[in-house]
C-alpha cells in the first residue's frame, strides 16, 4: 500500500506511499496494519513478490508507485518485499524490511528501502476487542542511483503510524493514520521526474476482514494519501482485495489485488487510467 504517471495522471503518480515508505511492515498482503505483535521472544518472517503494472498511462509517463510499496520508477516494477520481526515483549516488537527489486534493474543494488519499525501496543491483548498501536519507523537513505531510479529517496526518511483494530470471533476492522517525512535529494531526479514534491505525506486507511473459516480470511482496504507532487493538492486513492488462507497455525498464504488511481470509483474499477498490483507470498511464525 502503502501510482504515478504523466502530468495530468500524477494524482495516480506517487499513488500510494502509503504511510508512506510502508514496505512490508503491514497486514500483508493488505497495506493497513493490525495493532497486533509478534509474540515475546517469538520470530515471524514475511516473503511476499508483487508486480506492478500501469493501465491506460500516456506515453510519457514520468514515474510510478503504488500505496504501500516505496517504488517511484518511470515504468513497470517487479519486487520481493521481506520483513523480519522479532517480539521484544508482550505489546512491543521490532520490524526489519528491505526490498529486493527484479524490475527495473541497473547500475546500482537491487536491495533497497531498508525499514526498521517498532511496534507498540499500548491498549487491548492483540487478540479480542479494541487494540491501539503506535509504529515509528526509520529508513535507510538509499543511493542516488537508486532514487533516480525510484527505488529508494536518497536521505534519511521517517515516520509515526497510529493503528486501531477491532477483533472478533468472525470479523476484524483495523484502521491506520500515519505521517511520513519522504526527504529526497533535490539535487537528483526521482525516478527520471523532476517535479518538486512534497516531503511532509499523510495518509489514512481502512480494512474490514471478515473470518470466514479457521483457515479463511476474505479482506478490503481502502485508503487516501497526499499527493507527493507539490503542485497537486488533490489526495491518490487505492482500493484492495485480498484472500489469505491458513493452512497451519503458524504459517499464512495471501494473495492480494490492488489499483491506485485519482479517482475513488476508478480504484473500486471503473473505467479510467490507473496502477495495478498484484501480490502473493507467506508468513511465518517460530521461536
């Protein structure tokens, strides 16, 4: 979660961030995170691949993300987001997640936004009823081929994400506000688009999950961003779904569909240019 294209579609460019530099630090493969944490002393791993792909861009699209995925690039994008989490106490864990990029490749390291989020839970059990979390985060400068590539911003980056859940026996509601400071270098391009941009980026999300079985969850996510392009004012939305199954007790598979756009109805499918990603990929949890 947390895309973008040529002027008239920059709405869509950027269209996501969400919270902003979010790599797989949420409810993958949803964007919204839960207020829950990795048990004390206990590990989870998240290896997860999506593909990005534009729709209906013009020919001299500028540059692309997609909400939850910190890709800025100026085409098509492949990549395996990775987070490894170890639960520091009851209510608090540590996140670590960097990216490894398939596309688009050049003459700079594939692996980058590396993310460091804490996460603390400072009201309900994680498991039943109202939950609150905080989740500061920290991510490593990338180089500046990298940012002119737009897989990374090439300065120090933080943010603060704010994360309510409601869990019951056969449904969940998980709702996300978070702030981001997306300081790039202004001295390079980001993904070959020299637009000013902003660095101060919100972003809010909502995620109904229904429990359909012990080993079934059917999800929706929906969210509003800011604008990173400084000249637009208006706000990119994204809608998607996701299907995660539960074939043991610590081990998740899910697979998700998402489409950023400028427009709320075109996100939700209607006819209009848009940034689709597909993504798929495990959990696991062990001590």
């Amino acid at each position: 979660m947390k895309i973008r294209c040529h002027r008239s579609f920059h709405i869509i460019s950027f269209c996501g961030l969400l919270l902003i530099n979010l790599p797989a630090a949420a409810y993958m493969p949803l964007n919204t995170d839960d207020a829950g944490t990795t048990a004390k002393g206990g590990y989870q791993v998240e290896q997860f691949f999506y593909s990005l792909l534009q729709v209906g861009q013009s020919a001299d699209n500028s540059a692309v993300a997609s909400s939850g995925e910190d890709y800025q690039g100026s085409g098509n994008a492949q990549a395996f987001p990775f987070t490894f989490s170890r639960g520091l106490a009851d209510n608090i864990d540590l996140q670590f997640a960097p990216t490894y990029y398939l596309q688009p490749t050049g003459s700079y390291s594939r692996v980058s936004n590396y993310t460091l989020n804490l996460k603390w839970r400072f009201y309900g059990d994680g498991e039943t009823g109202l939950n609150l979390a905080l989740r500061p985060q920290l991510i490593a400068p990338a180089s500046t081929s990298q940012q002119e590539a737009g897989i990374g911003n090439a300065r120090f980056n933080y943010g603060l994400n704010f994360i309510a859940s409601q869990f019951s026996e056969n449904y969940e509601l998980h709702f996300n506000a978070g702030y981001s400071s997306a300081p790039y270098n202004n001295a390079y391009s980001v993904g070959l688009n020299t637009d000013a941009r902003r660095t101060n980026l919100f972003a809010a999300s909502l995620a109904p999950v229904w429990v359909i079985s012990p080993q079934w969850k059917l999800a929706l996510d929906a969210g509003v961003n800011t604008n990173p392009t400084a000249t637009d004012p208006t706000l990119t939305r994204y809608a998607l779904v996701a299907l995660l199954y539960y074939p043991m007790k610590d081990l998740d598979v899910g697979v998700s569909y998402q489409r950023n756009a400028s427009k709320l109805d075109v996100a939700f499918g209607g006819s209009g240019p848009y940034v689709s990603r597909l993504q798929v990929g495990v959990t696991y949890r062990f001590d």
